[in-house]
C-alpha cells in the first residue's frame, strides 16, 4: 500500500467511548517494550507517528491511526509493565476487552512477540485471550535483526510451541530497523480487511 495519509485520529483513555468507524480496523496488542509504536512507524514510513520511548509502558490509551481513509491501526495498550499498580494493569486489560468486544470493524489482531525470548506468562494469557474473543491471531515476532539468521527458525518453533499455537496460526518475523516482515504485514492487512 503506497501511504498517502497516516495521521492519529483518535485516542481512548478507559473512560472514552470508542469511536464508531465505519472502516475496517486492524489491532496491535503486545508486552510494553516489544516494539509496537516501532512497528507502527515501520508500517506507515514515519519516523515518529506513533511515539516511541524508552521507558516502557507509555501507550496508556487505546490509538486509531487513520491510513489513507482505508483503514484504521488501532495501537493497544502494552502490558506486563512492571512498574504500573495492578490496579491500572487491570483498567486496561478491561479497557483493551471492552475495544475486542465492542468493534464492529476490527478485522484482524496482530500479537507481537520478541523473537529474542520464550513468551512470557502475559503473552501466553494475551494470546489465549485474543483467541477466546473470537479472533485468530497473526503472531509477530518483533526484534528479527537482533538474532542470527541461523537462529531464526529454533526461536519460532520455541515461540509456537510456548504459546501453544493453533493450527495454521501464522508467524511472521518483522523488524522495524530492516523493515523485514513490512510488504508481508500489509499484504496480509489488506487481504484480511479485503482492500483492493
């Protein structure tokens, strides 16, 4: 997809009613420091559209990017951030369940994962709960540049195997440094969302 138009149209805090789009969406859920706001600028060509930090656990908010009047990115709360109270991590987890519930748009998820570590506990609940509302999630497996090509295929079965991935659940390795995994994620986001 050639990006005309890539701007943050709106932002939900836990008490925001989210928007009622009539475009398709596609969700990025993942661990606070996995590279989603990266990932996000990889997709558009902007350096800076969604704000990347280097203290993890920044997107408190639930983001829609608008992309070219097509289609929305919708940027999920990181979680298994440490230092947040447990009581924020549960508002959010309730806020990001209220946005899987109540979209009438949403697509697709995308679940990313840091290619470079076995899945945490977090990533294992988030990614049986993404499953349990219904949708079937594309892995991502983030961070691809930091490991030996050799390497490669040893963690994405470590990753399958962790997370206990359904059958023909796809994984894709993706770096925002190399742009690798980039024509992939927009062909699969096009396909999913029936964008010509």
């Amino acid at each position: 997809m050639v990006i005309k138009k890539a701007e943050l149209e709106t932002v939900c805090g836990i008490t925001s009613s989210f928007p009622k789009n009539t475009r398709p969406e596609v969700a990025f859920a993942g661990k606070s420091n996995v590279g989603k706001s990266s990932l996000i600028n990889a997709l558009m060509n902007r350096k800076s559209l969604a704000r990347t930090s280097s203290q993890p656990g920044k997107t408190q908010t639930i983001n829609f990017y608008n992309v070219n009047d097509a289609l929305y990115l919708v940027d999920l709360p990181g979680y298994g951030y440490a230092k947040v109270p447990q009581s924020e991590k549960e508002k959010w987890g309730r806020m990001i369940e209220r946005y899987l519930h109540s979209s009438s748009q949403l697509k697709a998820v995308f679940l990313l994962i840091d290619i470079r570590h076995e899945p945490g506990q977090n990533d294992r609940t988030m990614y049986e709960w993404i499953c349990a509302n219904g949708y079937e999630p594309v892995i991502l497996l983030t961070k691809s540049d930091k490991i030996k090509r050799s390497q490669l295929q040893k963690q994405i079965k470590l990753i399958r195997e962790s997370l206990n991935v359904r059958p023909g659940t796809q994984l894709l390795p993706f770096s925002a440094q190399t742009k690798q995994g980039r024509e992939e994620v927009w062909g699969l986001m096009e396909e999913l969302c029936s964008i010509e």
